[in-house]
C-alpha cells in the first residue's frame, strides 16, 4: 500500500507513532456493536464473538451499563476500548449511536485521529450517518468507510460508492470488492492483497484468504460460480479504473476514504480492515489549542477530558474523567496542572479500559485515553498539562433544544436535587441554569431521551424522586458583550429572563425564535452565542 506510516516496536520509532486511537460511527443497526466485537477478536482482545453483545433478551456492550439504555436497548454513553494487533496499540472509542446523543459523540469524536462509518449494504447513507459526518467534517476526521452486510442482499455497489462519494464529498478508494450478495455471496476480493476470501462451513464465516495473480487467474473459476465471478470481474475493472488506488498521506490529509467492502457477522474483511487502519490510518494529530496547537511529539505531556461519566461502578461511587493524552509520556503518579483552575492534580490511580477489564495505567503515550478517577475536580473540556500555559480548544457546549424546570416530589429533597444536578452537569448530561428571578433551576438537553437519563440517574444514584414541568423558555443563548455599558442595559431590561449557566455566565431565556430574532437585531452590540467553549 502506498503512503504506509512505519509501526515498527523499536527505538527508532516513537511511541505515539504506534497509537491508532479511533471510533467507529454508524446510523442504528447498520453493524456497528458486531464490528466492535469481530475487530476486538481479530486484536486478540476477545477470545470469543458474541461476548461483547449477550444477544437475544437484551442487548448489552462493556458500555452498556445503566438500567435505562438497558431497558431502551441502546447504547448511550462512550466508552473506550485498547487493544494490540501486531505492533499497533487501538483506542477504540465507542460512540452512541443514538441521534439524542449528537452532543455526547460529538465530544468523543474530538478525541479521536480518525472514524470508521459502517454503512448497512442495503441501506446506504441514512439519517444518523450524515449527522455523524457533519461532526467529522467539522473536526477534519478522516473517515474509512466500512460498507457491512455485503452477505445479505445489497444495493448495487457503485450506486453506493456515488452515495457516499456525494455525501462525503471525498475521493472514494475501494480496497476491497464483494462477489455477488444475499443468496449469491461468495465472498470477497482484496483489492490490494490480491486475495479470495471466501466463506467457509456452514456458518458461512470468511476462511483466511488465499492470495492469486489477480482476479483474472483461471483457478479462480473452479471456486466461484461463474456468473458471479464474470460480474464481480467487470466490477472490479470498472472500480479500479474509476477510482483511485488507496494512497495514505491522501487519506490522512483528509482528501480520500479508502472504502471496505465486508460483513461484521460473516468476519469478511475485518483483518483487512484492522491491517488498513494500522498501517494507514493518522496516528496522533496536532491538536487545536491556545495559545499554540500541541503537537504530537513535544516532551511535556498534555491532554483533555472529553468525557466524565459517574458511578461507572455502582459499588465504588467513583468519577472517571476520560482524557485524551496529546503529548508527551505520561507516568503514574505524575502531576499536572489544570487549565481551568491553576492548580496541580497529582493523577495516582491512572486506569486504562480493556475490552473487559480496567488496569492502572503506569505509562501512557499521546493518542492513549486514561480514565483519572477524581470527585468532581475534573470536567469535561478541562486541560491537564505540564510546562507552559494550554488550553485545548473546540470542545463546546452547545444550546441545548429542550429546556424543563424540574420539579421535586419531595421538597426536602432540593439539597441533593441541587447536588445531583451540578454533578450531572459536569459530566455533560444536563445542563443547568438558575435563573435570576429566583424561581426553579432550568435544565436542558439535547435529545428527549436525555430527560429519561436525568430521572433515572436522579433516583438511581441521589435517591431524588423528580418530574419536569415546562420551562419559561424555548431556547437559550449564552449573551456576552465588548460594550459593558450595552450588557448592563440588557441585563437590567429582561431581569426575568436572564439566568446564569454553572460558570456564572449569563444566558438569556428566549421564549420563542421570534423573540430572540426580534432581540438579536435591536441589541447589534450584545452576541447571543448558540455554542459555549468549555474549560
Ligand atoms: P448496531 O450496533 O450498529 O446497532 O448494530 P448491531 O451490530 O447490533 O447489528 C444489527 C443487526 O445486524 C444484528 O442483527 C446483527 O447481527 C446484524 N448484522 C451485523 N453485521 C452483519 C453482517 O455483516 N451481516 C448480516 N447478515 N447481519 C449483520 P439482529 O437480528 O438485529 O440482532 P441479533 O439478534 O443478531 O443480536
């Protein structure tokens, strides 16, 4: 393959160079939890398919952990997942799939070099897919794209390559090819390899491939039936002169995806997969940062948190804060400074996630996500850094679209509602605004089933019984403002609706789109922002 990045466990070759840290990003049900599962075992991270999913009555991931997206069958937060596959060390980050969650995947997705998108073969780009692509894009994630099911009955697979190509808006590069599909699947063409794998047994699942001349060898035609084979020929001549070959440093820059034809459930072009991403995909990037971006290789080590998740381990009420090393080697025991504060952090009990079990992490590389157990000091969008001043960048809040008041049961329970709420706050799965006028603290998210969340975790985890009641408003902006003189007036002339945000900051109450258009274009001296950065 051209445009291959050296992966060799040397002296020579640099640590961080060996990190492919990675989510895979699809719409529901296109195969992404089984893809998980078959990459994890072609790692040698599971022994066994079928242990990340318990399949059947519920469906369940290492992710899978509270009762509610157990109950909703539904992957709701991220996790992380390291492995080893030769020389190279995967972080792979799950992302939910869930469109209520864009807000969650987009954080995860600042933590990654690159994305795999796994399209179901018979569907094509759906709706949750060109959300997820938005994010990428706006990120410059480079994409591989991995189209799945090609074992069941698939659309035609260059107007699937147009699709994508369109949507995208990239160069596509086919690295491997399906012959026939749904009851005449005979397997799969490695477009680089030059390999036949085909399905063995009777589970039909991919045997190890063998390698030809090309596709033209004749001693093809004694293993694949002849109408099919002829097709699958034409197809191949027709993609290998219609696209380009696969090229790394085009795929990195973010001009190419290289495109993989297989099936998660059959095994069909995992390894290939697997091989493409270690060999091709970006090791750590530069990352956005002030007052300088933060290269991969500097000595002193830094890193954000992308993701907080509480109570991960109901018999230790313990606080992860998953963060995402950037630079430098990290060891256990080290301290650092937080952006946010100032103050140094001495990181004791680093934990690194394997497919099924923790481990404190004694030294860690750019590109690796260690877990820092803490109570409440780290938030997501905080920086951990040594040497001079950083502050990562591009880890926004966003206004959220559905705003409730919470209403208690019992009212001598506002104590730990108040409690529970800043915590939930801080880990991202609400926000929070109090308004000035003094009456109920304002929640708001950005997808319906958040709200189940909040109840659910309300009661599970603080013993606080609580509903929602309408909020006074229908959206809400951050308001800010060069002009103190401007801010001031404003401030004074919308008392009842203003409210400040868990920082401090004020946010204005919008009750309707109208209003806030009607206020944004008679205050041209005040911005009215829909994203916050955090940290
Ligand atoms: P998700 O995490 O993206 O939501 O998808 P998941 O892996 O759960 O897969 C959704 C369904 O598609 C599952 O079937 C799974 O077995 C099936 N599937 C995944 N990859 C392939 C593939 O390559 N070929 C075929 N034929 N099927 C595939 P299910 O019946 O909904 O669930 P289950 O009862 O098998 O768990």
């Amino acid at each position: 393959m051209d445009g291959s990045l050296p992966i060799a466990k040397d002296a020579v070759t640099p640590e961080w160079m060996r990190r492919r840290t990675f989510a895979i990003i699809a719409h529901p049900d296109a195969g992404k939890t089984t893809l998980t599962e078959r990459l994890l075992v072609a790692g040698g991270a599971l022994r066994m398919a079928g242990q990340v999913k318990a399949r059947g009555e519920r469906r369940r991931t290492q992710s899978d952990w509270m009762e509610v997206e157990q109950k909703r069958g539904i992957s709701i937060t991220s996790s992380v997942m390291t492995f080893e596959a030769g020389e190279t060390t995967f972080n792979l980050l799950d992302t939910p799939g869930h469109q209520d969650f864009s807000e969650d995947t987009y954080r995860t997705l600042t933590a990654v070099d690159s994305a795999v998108m796994v399209i179901d073969a018979a569907k094509g780009i759906e709706s949750q897919t060109l959300k997820l692509l938005e994010v990428c894009r706006l990120r410059d994630v480079p994409i591989t794209v991995f189209i799945n099911k090609v074992d069941r009955e698939a659309r035609d697979p260059f107007s699937l390559l147009d699709e994508i190509g369109e949507t995208l808006a990239l160069d596509l590069s086919p690295v491997t090819w399906a012959l026939g599909s749904g009851t005449q699947f005979q397997g799969c063409w490695d477009m680089v390899g030059n390999r036949l794998i085909r399905p063995q047994g009777e589970s039909g699942t991919a045997d190890g491939g063998r390698s030809f001349e090309s596709l033209d060898d004749p001693a093809i035609e004694k293993l694949v039936d002849p109408s099919v084979l002829e097709q699958a020929r034409e197809e191949v001549a027709l993609s290998e002169a219609a696209y380009p070959p696969v090229d790394g440093q085009s795929y990195r820059d973010g001009h190419l995806s290289p495109v993989v034809f297989g099936s998660a459930l059959k095994d069909f072009c995992v390894p290939e997969l697997l091989n493409l991403l270690s060999r091709l995909a970006p090791p750590p990037r530069t990352q956005p940062a002030a007052p300088a971006p933060v290269q991969p290789d500097e000595d002193r080590v830094s890193g954000f948190v992308f993701k907080v998740q509480a109570n991960m381990d109901p018999n230790h009420r313990d606080r992860i804060a998953f963060t995402r090393l950037c630079s430098g080697k990290f060891t256990r025991g080290m301290k650092l400074k937080q952006s946010r504060t100032g103050k140094p952090l001495a990181v004791q009990n680093p934990i690194f996630f394997f497919a099924r079990e923790r481990e404190l992490a004694e030294e860690a590389f750019a590109g690796d996500i260690i877990g820092i157990p803490n109570h409440g000091t780290l938030r997501v969008g905080d920086t951990l850094y040594e040497g001079t001043e950083t502050r990562f960048t591009g880890i926004p809040d966003f206004a959220p679209e559905i705003l409730r008041k919470v209403r208690l049961d019992d009212p001598l329970k506002a104590k730990q509602l108040n409690r529970a709420l800043h915590d939930l706050a801080e880990e991202g799965v609400t926000q929070i605004f109090f308004p000035r006028s003094g009456s109920g603290t304002v929640v708001g998210v950005v997808g319906q089933l958040q709200l189940d969340v909040l109840l659910s975790r309300l009661s599970a985890e603080y013993g606080v019984t609580a509903g929602f009641d309408p909020a006074p408003c229908e959206t809400v902006r951050w308001v800010s403002s060069d002009d103190q003189k401007a801010m001031a007036d404003f401030l004074k002339k919308y008392p009842a609706r203003i409210a400040d945000d868990r920082d401090g900051d004020p946010v204005y109450l919008a009750p309707s789109a109208w209003d806030l258009g009607r206020v944004t274009d008679d205050w041209t001296k005040l911005s009215f922002a829909k994203t916050k950065e955090r940290g």
